[in-house]
C-alpha cells in the first residue's frame, strides 16, 4: 500500500505541487485581503475620530478664546481703578455674565490673594483664593501677561465643578496691580461630550498638557482633575504632532483596549482626545472574516476535487502514453536518434531494412538508394567483393562481430575505411543483424603520417639545433661589439668630459696668472728706476716712500691673483682626481659641490646663463666624489645643450639637503624649454639623445643613470613638462654601498 502511494505521488508531483501553490496563493489572497480590510476598517475609524475631535478642539478653542476675552476685558476696567474698594465693588456690583452658559463666576484678586467674586449662580461675595495652582504661580511670577489654566476644582457655593483661567492686571507702567479670573463650567464641555460619546459609543476626554484630566465622558466626577502625567500614554501625546492616534489598553482607566485620536487645541495647553474600543471597531471585520473563511475554504475543497479528478485522467494518459513511447523507442525513437551510424541487414532477403540519419550522414546515400534488392549497392558500396564475402560468412556463423575492417565506397566515390561491428538480434522469427560503421580513415592517415613525422623529427631537430647554435654565436658577437663599443663611447664622453674641465680651469687660470705677470714686470721697472736714482745719490724720502707704497700694493695684487690661481689648481687637482679615479674616501658635500662648481664655472660663467645654489652645510658623506662630479658635470652640459638651445639667458639652481639620518638628497634644475613627455620615458637609456649626428652621443644621461644606481647606490628622477623647465632628483646614502664587484667611474 506505501509503495502505491510512493509512486502515486512520484507521478503527479507536478500536479500536486501546484495544487499547492494553487491553495497558498488563494490562501495566502485571503490573508492579505483580511488584513488589508482590517487596516481599512481602522483607517475609517481614525478618519471619523479626526473628524469628531477637529469638531471639538474648534469648540474647545472658541470656548477658551471667550472665557480669555472675557477677563481680557475685565483687566482692562481693573486696570484703571483708583480707589481700590469703591472701584472693585462697583466693578463686581455691575458685572453681567450676559448668558454665558460656560461661564461659572469672574473674580478680581488683589496681591494678597483676596478675590472678589462675582456670579450669576450666587451673591457677589469676598474669599482668599491664594492656595489655588493658578493664581499661586501669578503671584510668584508677576511680569507673566499670558493666559494660566488652573486645576478643575469644586465652587464652595454649590459644589459644581469648574476650570479656572486667569491672568495679570498692570497698570499703565507695566506694574502688577492685581488678577482676574473666570471659572469655566465643566459640566458644559461634559454635556456636549456625553451626546457624542453616546452616539458613537465612544470615550471622549479634555485634558491638559500638564497632565492632569479636565473632563472625561462618560462623566464621573473621579476623573476630574486625576493626574495622568506618569502614565507612558501621556509622555506618547506630549511628543507627538499636532493630530494623531495610537492604541493603548490601560489609558483613562480604560477596561478595553481603545483606538485613540486626539488633537492639541490651538493656543492653549489642551487636547481633545476620542476613543473606541478595537472590539467594537472590528466587529463587522471579524463577521465579514468568518464569511471570507468559509468561502475560501469552500473554493479550496472544490478545487482539490478538481485536481483530484486530474489526476486520475493523468493517470490513466500516463499509462497510455508510455505504451506507445515503448513502441516508438523500439523502432524508431532509439534507432533515428543514435549518434552512431546503424544498418538494420536482413540475410535472409539480402538487403539493408533501414538506415539511420547518421549512417545517411557518413556515407551521402539516399534512404532510397541503400534500402532495396542487393544488387542496387553491393556492387558499387563494397569495394572489395572478398572482404563483403568473408562479413557475410562472420554474420551468419558468430553472433556478434566486432572491427572488422573494410573498405567501402562514398557517394561521391572516395574510398573510406570503416571498422563494422554487428549484433544480432531476432524479429519476425528470423535473425536480423545491427551493423554500425565506424570510418577510421583519417584516424590511419593520421597514424601514417604520425610514423612519417617521427622519422623525420631527429634531422629537423638536429637541423634547427644547428641553426640555433650558430645564430647563438652570432648573437654573442653582436653583443659582445656592442658592449665593447658602449665602453669606448663612455670612455670618450668622459675624457671629453675631463677636456672640457681642463680648458675651463685654464680658462680661468688665464687672468689671475696674466694679472700677477703684469704687477711683477711694473714691480720690476720701478725697481730697476729706483735702483738707477739710487746709484746716482739723488733719491729723496718722498720717492723712498712712494716706491715702497707701489711695492705693497703690488705685492698684494700678486698675492691676491696667486691665491687664486692657487684655489683653482687645488680644485681642479681635486676634481681631476675624484674623476679620474674611483677613490672612495670621506668628504664634506657642500666643499666638494662648490669645488665641482668652481671647475665647471667655465660653461656658464661671462654668460647670460647663471647658477644659483642651496647647499646645506655640515654633511658628511663616505662615498665616490669623482662619480658626484661626473653627475654634476653632465647636468650642467645637458642644460646648457638641450634646456638653453636657442636662448641667451637662464637660471640653474643645484641645491643639497639631509633628507633622513642616512641619506642626503641633490637636486638640480633648470628653467630651460623642459623635456617632452614622450621622451621622459628614455631619458636614461643608453644612446638615446635628441642631438644625434650633431655631436651627441646619448650616453650622458645613462651614465648619471649608471654612477647613482651602481656606484653611489642611489636612485634618481627626472620630472619635466615642455616649456616649464626640468628637475633631476637624486637620492644616495651618505654611505656608499659596499661590494666585492661594482662598476667603477671609468677614467
């Protein structure tokens, strides 16, 4: 019995899974229908309680507004009194209350509290009002104009209940000379509201925002003047706009849960505040839910018969339908769809009964042309008649045949060479056969020329291995010229490098050594005339003294012009040194950097280009110096060559400084024409230069490259924009790498 269930619901799983989500979504409708009705139903019942407390906060203000402009006139006649007594019994004797049904009695207090009252219910009469709330906190705050609500309480007179208003009277200094109040009857609001909470079975109730009930229907007098201002409701109303509703099952001494509306009465400290219980709102809901329940589940039931009626048509289809699919997988569904080429033979009447689509496709016959008598193909497919003799003899004497190789012919007349494996199988009574083709023709063209490959592989790969080779040696050939030819045209720069340094120390040796030539040979003619004017006994004091004045001041001439012929030697002995050599020793950089400026001052100097720099002092350094002086060298050419091409003026400025305790930072720039942006990227390369056939060699640039990165163990930066000038940045230690092999600054 389970395992008929089991396969019953195998079967018509489909149909039971949207059964399913056939009855959830209608449940799932309803649910969202009650609830949408439920949420209208409360909608409706908020839009009615707005309506009805709109109603009575405009009454509730229109009130309010006349009991204030009430008093309001009677400070303004309390104000101008002059002698207190007489003026406020006249005042009280003359009050008419002109049929205000709201309006209980109208006081007049002086300072001390003394009230004076007047009223249509009860004689006019005097009494101390001092311990009322309202008129306590007027004393206490006698600058307050505004309008004080007070706490409901009982008239001593007849015990009705009242809401007292009140306010300061100032005389025409702004003083406070005195109070009025009015008493408002409660029992005129409770009226009005107990009709509209009988008609619409509801709670209605006026209370102060201080927290205190003013009057609550259905009237009880308990209610009057409880304090409410602890309870969260309350704090909820206090928070919240100017209208609005929530629900609460506690407010009020409520016994039910109520959907409350309320509204905060204009310009006073009040709110109106109407509520009904949920059960009585939802009443009609929940009878129309019950009769939304009992349709929906009606409309379920039926629709489960339905389905269970499809079912068993399903059912009895499904049997039906696999009958015949059983049928059609035999004979046709089976054999047409097989991705294998298939022929169904029959021996007994010596022709093919049926091919399938991918035997039509391997071999380009018509159905017509293979299925029919056997001499409509045998003598034209098989083409050789031994190898169709030898499979008809395996077929009739193995059951089943596999790979046998043949060679049948294609449409088209190509020869393909097929691998036919056969089964038999009976039909009829008689045995027939399944004979599936297999072309393995490319497959052997592929094995043969997979052997031809192979014997030709060693001698192709012994041929390119020769080829390689001696391409390889070629290769080392070039390179090794190549580099041989780099290092001549390094050496070349930098002799040329040390040239140019030699003709511009001599440059500049030439004027302190021509002027100290000239002040030796005056020194010497005047000696040689002072020498003859002595001999001849005729020399005088006064040409001693001049004589000797010359011989000083020339003397100091030579000296000043030797000393500096002196410096620049001992500079350019210096400089000439640290170049030609790869002596690493330790040296103070501002010294060394003035020293290679000194001697390079050739190329710029009695020009319009000029040098400025910024070197810090005290920064000592164990490093190469010669390799610094070839950097500095060669940023000075490359600005004067390339950034100044074309002008007669511009300003360099070298500037040095410690950026961290380890390393020290150069930086050399220029206001020159700058460098394009598609050439920033091959600055440092080797033989790149914009000069090429006039002059340059384009190694400058990588040898600056080559002497920060491998001798001074640095790294340098070029920034430069077109027209803007350019910026070389270089960063050494103050400490020179130390290795076992390192390129050296070539002589």
């Amino acid at each position: 019995m389970k395992e008929r269930e089991a396969v019953f619901l195998r079967k018509n799983l489909s149909l039971i899974t949207v059964t399913i989500l056939i009855v959830s979504a209608i449940l799932a409708q309803s649910y969202w229908s009650a609830r949408q009705d439920r949420e209208l139903t409360l909608e409706a019942e908020r839009s009615n309680a707005h309506v009805a407390v709109r109603l009575l906060e405009e009454h509730v203000a229109q009130t309010m507004q006349d009991g204030v402009q009430k008093i309001d006139t009677a400070a303004i006649a309390a104000a101008s009194f002059t002698d207190v007594g007489v003026d406020i019994q006249h005042f009280i004797n003359n009050y008419d209350a002109q049929d205000y049904r709201y309006i209980k009695a109208l006081r007049y207090i002086d300072l001390a509290g003394n009230s004076w009252v007047s009223s249509p219910d009860f004689p006019s009469h005097q009494m101390s009002v001092a311990d009322r709330d309202d008129i306590h906190f007027l004393m206490q705050h006698p600058e307050y104009k505004e309008v004080v609500i007070g706490s409901p309480y009982e008239s001593r007179y007849d015990s009705q209940l009242v809401l007292p208003i009140a306010r300061n009277v100032f005389d025409k200094k702004g003083k406070q000379v005195a109070m009025i109040s009015t008493d408002l009857r409660i029992a005129y609001f409770a009226e009005l509201y107990a009709n509209v909470a009988k008609e619409n079975n509801a709670m209605l109730a006026l209370i102060a925002n201080a927290g205190f009930i003013i009057v609550r229907s259905p009237f009880e007098a308990r209610y009057v003047n409880r304090d409410i201002s602890k309870e969260p409701a309350t704090h909820r109303l206090a928070s919240q706009d100017k209208e609005g509703s929530f629900t609460d099952p506690e407010w009020l001494d409520d016994e039910f849960e109520r959907l409350y509306a309320y509204r905060k009465v204009s310009g006073f400290p009040l709110s109106v505040v109407y509520g009904r219980d949920l059960e009585s709102i939802l009443a009609p809901w929940h009878q129309r839910l019950q009769t939304r329940a009992i349709f929906t589940a009606v409309v379920v039931l039926l629709l489960l018969g339905v389905m269970a009626m499809l079912a068993r048509q399903f059912h009895k289809l499904r049997v039906s339908e696999a009958t015949l699919r059983n049928a059609e997988y035999k004979f046709s569904e089976i054999f047409e769809r097989s991705p294998l080429a298939i022929s169904l033979v029959n021996l007994h009447t010596r022709k093919i009964d049926a091919v399938n689509d991918a035997w039509i496709r391997l071999f380009g016959y018509r159905q017509e042309d293979i299925v029919g008598p056997e001499e409509q193909y045998l003598k034209y497919f098989w083409v050789d008649k031994e190898e169709l003799r030898s499979f008809v003899s395996l077929l009739r004497t193995e059951p089943q045949i596999d790979h046998f190789q043949a060679r049948l012919r294609h449409a088209d007349g190509s020869i393909r060479v097929c691998l036919l494996s056969s089964r038999t199988y009976m039909a009829d009574g008689e045995a027939r056969y399944i004979v599936t083709p297999q072309d393995v023709t490319r497959q052997l063209a592929a094995e043969q020329d997979l052997l031809n490959l192979n014997a030709s592989l060693e001698d192709r790969v012994a041929r390119r291995t020769e080829n390689l080779e001696r391409s390889n040696a070629e290769l080392a050939e070039a390179l090794n010229s190549l580099q041989l030819m780099q290092g001549e045209l390094i050496r070349q720069e930098k002799l040329a490098s040390l040239g140019s340094l030699v003709a511009g120390v001599a440059h500049e040796l030439n004027t302190p050594i021509g002027n100290s030539v000239t002040v030796a040979s005056t020194l010497q003619d005047q000696a040689r005339v002072f020498q003859g004017e002595l001999q001849q006994g005729a020399i005088k004091r006064s040409a001693f003294n001049a004589f000797l004045e010359s011989t000083i001041f020339g003397a100091d001439v030579l000296m000043r012009s030797l000393q500096r012929a002196s410096e620049l030697i001992r500079s350019f002995k210096h400089v000439a040194v640290d170049q030609s050599s790869d002596m690493r020793r330790q040296f103070d950089l501002r010294q060394v950097v003035e020293e290679i400026l000194l001697t390079n001052s050739s190329l710029y100097a009695k020009t319009g280009f000029a040098m400025q720099t910024d070197l810090q002092a005290d920064i000592r350094m164990d490093s190469y110096p010669g390799a610094l002086g070839q950097i500095i060298g060669n940023f000075l050419t490359n600005s004067i060559r390339h950034g100044f091409e074309g002008r007669s003026s511009g300003m360099m400025c070298l500037s040095t400084s410690l950026l961290d305790q380890d390393h020290v930072k150069l930086e050399f720039r220029d206001n020159g024409s700058g460098i394009a942006q598609e050439h920033l990227t091959k600055v440092f390369d080797p033989f790149f230069t914009t000069k090429l056939g006039q002059g340059g060699s384009g190694l400058g640039m990588n040898i600056v490259y080559n002497l920060v990165s491998k001798i001074l163990g640095g790294k340098i930066q070029v920034h430069s924009e077109a027209g803007e000038g350019s910026c070389f940045t270089v960063i050494v230690p103050l400490i020179a790498p130390v290795a076992e092999e390192k390129t050296k600054p070539q002589p």
